[in-house]
C-alpha cells in the first residue's frame, strides 16, 4: 500500500462504543504515531496499548507490536492502561460505627486538625462548583481565542457548503477539557443519556463538528466525552483535588469491596453518602460553632428562616459527618434535631 494512500481504521473503545477513524496521509511509520493518531482521533488522554483483530487466528484481538500488520479496514481495539500514580490517593479516616453522642463532639478537632493528611476537607475544591442540577439544554462553553475563530468559520463554511470541520488535536484537546469542566460542574458521574445531551448541544451550536454516518451526528463526540470525564475524574483525584471523587477510590474501601465499580458512592443530593465540600470560607470549626447556635435557635418561637438558613450553611458539614463517622439515628436525633422537621427532611434530599 502506497504511503499516502488513506486508510479506514474500526477502532473499538468499550463494548458499546466504537469510532471509524481515516488516516488520509496512510499508515504511520511507528506504533507511537499511530497511538497519537487513535488517541486525537478519540479523545484519548494517558496510556493506552492497541489490539489489532487477527483474522490468522480465529479473528482474535492480539497485542500491535508494529504498523506493519496495518490495512485497510483493520479493526483496532483500545486498552486503556492507568499509571500506578491515579492509584494511590490519600488516605481515608475507616468510619466509626456505634461512636456515643459525646464521642463525635471530641473528634471534630482531631478532623480538622488532619485534614492536611486526609482529604481536605476544610480547604476549596472543585466540588464547591458543582452547585446547579442538570440543566434541561445543556451550555456549550467558550473555548480558547483560537479556537472560538476556527469554529466561527467552520460554522460559515458548514452553512454555505455543508463542509465539515476536521479538528486538531490541539483544538480537540481544547474542546474536551472545557466541555468536561462544565459537566463536572453539574455531574461528576455522568448517565449515558447526559453525555447524549451534550453532544447533540455542541453539534447544534457548532453544526461544523457534526459527524455524517453516526447516531445523531453526534455519537463520536460523545464518545470522546466518556473517555474524557473518566481521564478528568481521574486527575482530580491524583491531585486531591475532590473530596467525593477520593472518598469512592480504592484507598477508602475495605479490602473486600476494593474494586472500582463495588460500593461506589456517587454523589447524589437524595442519597445518604452524598459528600460535599464545605462552604467556601468555612471551615468544620466555624460550622461546629454553627451547630450549636441552631440549637440554641430551636428553642426560639417564630424563627424557621434563620433555622432554614443555618441548616443550609451546615449542610456539607453535616454530610461528611454521615459518611465519614457513620453515627446512629439517635445520635443525628441529638445533634441535629432540626433535620428532623418536616420542612428540613425535604430540603435535605430534594
């Protein structure tokens, strides 16, 4: 096969997902090239190894060693390989079970004096963000100067002559980090429908990036979109950087449950182990003295706002409280009795 002669890759990401791929300039000289072109293509990011399927023997995936094996039409699959450092995250204090009612008083301090060793929770986050529920149609962000002109034209060519756009890789790049930026604002754990949302928004405001053949003409984005929040997941919690995404890794699960889809604890408003930061400029100090003033609110007469108010501010407090000690019914009874009117039982999981 002549060098420049285009060839048509499959490339298998998952068992649900898969992109068609052109390489218009012919088979790359090396493997790592060939890496760079699948993982531009994909919006892949990290360590990956290719598969190729070898119709030698029984159409079997085998590992690529060279391009050579390379043709036209050739099925590749995708292995995504994690580096040993998304791995070791910081330590989680274990929860404490059956701890008395003076017993979590005792040890606000000791959480507060360690969170520099554990998961910061007293410091700002990328959790603090995510402030807002799934919008109903999601909005595409604005990218960087260069490639807000490249779309701008693309978007003109598209509606004159129906061209497509082919990004870069640097524009692609550009693309996936703010798009997955705005969804972790909403979701770090997007559904398969969420990412269907986006994709079709940013095909529709930039109809230059639509993709002729697939689902949609959106289904490669969203693709790409997978791969990209599970790499962004990924890096926030290398940097400890999120408390909730550190709080579902490995290091904090018992050894039995350590596998990554086992008890994962996705942070949910309705559900028990939803895990928030605190609020920006507080700290479990100033929120413990909180706690006490809304008792001392309780026994006031006509005062619901200012208790409304002030269970709203204690709120990610009271959460991390939940998830990391584990106390009984009677014990949140005592610290919190106001969780327990009607009105604060709704705002708590609604």
């Amino acid at each position: 096969m002549a060098e420049n002669t285009p060839v048509r890759l499959l490339v298998i990401l998952s068992e649900d997902s898969s992109v068609r791929m052109e390489l218009r300039k012919g088979i790359p000289n090396s493997l790592e090239e060939l890496m760079d072109e699948v993982k531009n293509a994909c919006g892949l990011e990290g360590y990956i190894r290719l598969q190729y399927k070898d119709t030698d023997f029984g159409n079997i995936f085998v590992n690529l060693t060279s391009t050579t094996v390379i043709k036209d039409l050739t099925i590749l699959k995708v292995i995504q390989l994690e580096p040993d450092s998304t791995v070791v995250l910081y330590p989680v204090d274990p929860p404490m079970s059956s701890t008395p009612l003076f017993g979590l008083d005792s040890d606000d301090s000791s959480v507060s004096a360690h969170t520099d060793d554990t998961i910061l929770l007293s410091s700002p986050s990328s959790d603090s963000l995510r402030t807002q529920q799934w919008p109903r149609v999601f909005p595409i962000p604005r990218f960087s100067y260069d490639t807000e002109c490249q779309l701008q034209r693309g978007n003109a060519e598209y509606m004159t002559s129906q061209t497509r756009l082919t990004p870069s890789s640097k524009m692609l790049s550009d693309i996936l980090e703010k798009v997955a930026e705005s969804i972790y604002a909403y979701k770090p754990y997007p559904e398969d429908s969420d990412f269907s949302d986006v994709a079709e928004a940013l095909t529709r405001k930039h109809p230059c990036l639509k993709e002729p053949g697939s689902f949609n003409e959106s289904y490669g984005w969203k693709c790409r979109m997978k791969i990209k929040m599970a790499n962004y997941r990924t890096q926030l919690k290398a940097h400890g950087t999120s408390a909730e995404l550190t709080v579902n890794s490995l290091k904090s699960k018992s050894q039995e449950d350590s596998y990554p889809a086992k008890n994962l604890k996705r942070p949910r408003r309705a559900e028990v182990n939803h895990f928030p930061s605190l609020p920006s400029g507080e700290t479990t100090g100033s929120l413990k003295q909180e706690k006490i003033s809304l008792l001392a609110e309780l026994q006031k007469r006509n005062n619901r706002q200012t208790i409304k108010e002030k269970m709203a501010k204690t709120f990610g407090y009271r959460r991390q409280e939940i998830v990391h000690k584990q106390p009984s019914i009677e014990d949140i009874m005592a610290r919190w009795p106001a969780l327990f009117q009607m009105e604060e039982i709704n705002a708590e999981f609604m």
